[in-house]
C-alpha cells in the first residue's frame, strides 16, 4: 500500500489514494484540481525522504467543497473588574479527494 506524507496548510497530512482530506481553504472551484507538495513516500517496503528523489513525484487532489469548522468560543473574564469579553471564530476548509501519486 503507498501513501505519502503532504504539506497542506500548515500541517502535514497522510494520505493514500482515494482519501478525502479536510484542509485549510485551497482556492479554486469545486471540482478543480490541486498538487501538494510532498515529504515522504511509503511504496511498500521502499521509503523515500530524500528531497531531490521527491521533487519528480506528486500528489494530485480533486476539490470535492468548501465548508466551515465548528464554532470556538473565546471567553475572558476577570473577577471583581467587570471585565467580560466574548468572540468567536469559525474555520474555513476545503474537502479535497486524492486522486494519484505519481512517483
């Protein structure tokens, strides 16, 4: 089984063919297509981390949608002040489906 390790925001991914991943928001239709860069490639028992063996392979993915993490509440409060602050914040993500690894 080959999967590779990708770049995608600001995390690193694993990921194998056929595998829908939730990333940070790539720009582009649904429906278009994205390559990642990769890190490392696992081909069975062949493991390649050397970055000039990488630079010939490539993840492509399918963008599948765009859709929103859930909501994070951020409180402050300190006693006795009557200080209270509240905000949210909400995640933009895409949901990408990979396609190939051409090594």
């Amino acid at each position: 089984m080959a999967y590779a390790i990708v770049r995608a925001g600001g995390r690193q991914e694993k990921v194998s063919v056929g595998d829908l991943v939730t990333l940070d928001r790539v720009a582009g239709d649904q429906g278009s297509t994205i390559e990642l860069p990769v890190l490392l490639l696992v081909d069975g028992d062949k493991v390649t981390a050397d970055a000039q063996s990488l630079a010939s392979v490539k993840v492509t993915a399918e963008k599948i949608e765009d859709l929103r993490g859930p909501k994070i509440v951020i409180q402050k409060y300190k006693n006795k002040t009557g200080y209270k602050k509240r905000q949210g914040f909400r995640a933009e993500l895409s949901t990408v489906k990979i396609t190939a690894i051409d090594a």
